[in-house]
C-alpha cells in the first residue's frame, strides 16, 4: 500500500525539480550565447582587487565584475556542479591576478578549475540590450 504512493510522491517531486531546472537551463545558454558574442579573445590572467558582482550562467560558466563596467567571463572545467546554483562565489588569486593555469573559481563546496578568461565589452553590450528594447517597444 505505502510503496505505490511513495513511488508516486518521489516521481512527482523529480518531475517538479526537473522542470525549473530545464527552463533555467535554457535562460543561461541563452544569456552565455549573448556574453559570448561580446567576449573578446582568451588571456592568461585578469586583475583582481575584489569582486563586484557576477552572474552565473549554469554550471560551465560564470561572469565576473570587477569593476562597474569591467566584466569578465570564465568558463570552468567540470564537474563545477555547485556554480549554477551558489548564493555566492570566489575566486583565489594570487599577486591580484587571477590566472587561467593556477586559480580557482569557488562556489559552494566545489573548486572549480578555470579553463579560460575572456574579456567582456559589457559596454557594447548594454548598449546592444539597450537598442533591442528600444526596437520592441517601436514596434508594439
């Protein structure tokens, strides 16, 4: 009697994690596809004083600001499985540079290895999200 209802219970409540988790998934691949066509090409190492802000974007890549208009994105190597879902994040350093070969972005319990560092003209970008709402609200 109990078994039939718990293997209902228990398919109910992966189906409920499953679901956000899929739509979430599809928002970050969208936002990481936008981050990277305003990426520029790989560096070795950024400066690093302290972290503004970030934006995880699942759990392969995070954006970093160290700056106001200064972002950076890293991609990590897996398994970094915490990243998508961490209330915060770190990242070691070492002389205030973080290194693509030696540093860490730690989210969670996980230390994640950072496979690369782009630049990220978040400048063109705004101005880019900002000209796309301007055209959605001219054609409405």
């Amino acid at each position: 009697m109990f078994r039939p209802l718990f293997a209902g219970i228990a398919a109910a409540m992966a189906l409920c994690l499953a679901l956000p988790a899929q739509a979430i998934t599809d928002r970050e691949a969208a936002r990481l596809a936008e981050y990277e066509r305003f990426a520029g090409d790989p560096v070795q190492d950024m400066p690093y004083w302290r972290l503004q802000g970030y934006e995880s974007l699942g759990d392969e890549a995070v954006v970093v600001w160290t700056a106001v208009n200064k972002a950076w994105l890293i991609k990590v190597r897996p398994p970094c499985t915490e990243l998508a879902w961490s209330h915060s994040i770190g990242l070691t350093s070492s002389l205030h540079k973080v290194s693509a070969k030696f540093d860490h972005v730690l989210a969670g319990r996980d230390r994640c290895f950072i496979a690369s560092i782009q630049p990220v003209d978040y400048k063109s970008l705004r101005a880019e999200r900002k000209r796309l709402r301007a055209e959605a609200r001219s054609t409405r």
